[in-house]
C-alpha cells in the first residue's frame, strides 16, 4: 500500500522500476545452473519447482 502523500509519484516510481526491468540482463537457462552450482542448490525444471515459475526472459520473479 502507497502512503497516501506518496500517492502522486507512484506512477513516476513504477515507470522507473520498468525502465530498470528493461535495462538489466537476462540469465540464459546455463547462467542459472552454474549460479545454482556454486551456492550447492538443484534447479527443478518444469511444473516440479515448488516456487513461483520463472519469466519467459529468464528473470526470477522477484
């Protein structure tokens, strides 16, 4: 929820967080698996994984 002050700029905030989206670098499918493999992780693939899935570009959803 946006404070009520803030109201106005939240259109000028969301504008910039997708200009922000649209500047970072996607992560090819390998990109993801050698991240995993340093941190001792294992990737599920498809409709096993219990999070939320991934972006079609390759970003995680956060």
């Amino acid at each position: 929820m946006v404070p009520p002050d803030l109201v106005p700029h939240a259109a000028l905030v969301k504008e910039w967080c997708k200009r922000k989206i649209a500047e970072s670098p996607r992560w090819s499918p390998e990109k993801w698996r050698r991240i995993a493999a340093i941190h001792g992780v294992e990737l599920a693939d498809g409709p096993t994984c219990a999070e939320a899935p991934a972006h079609k570009d390759g970003r995680d959803a956060a």
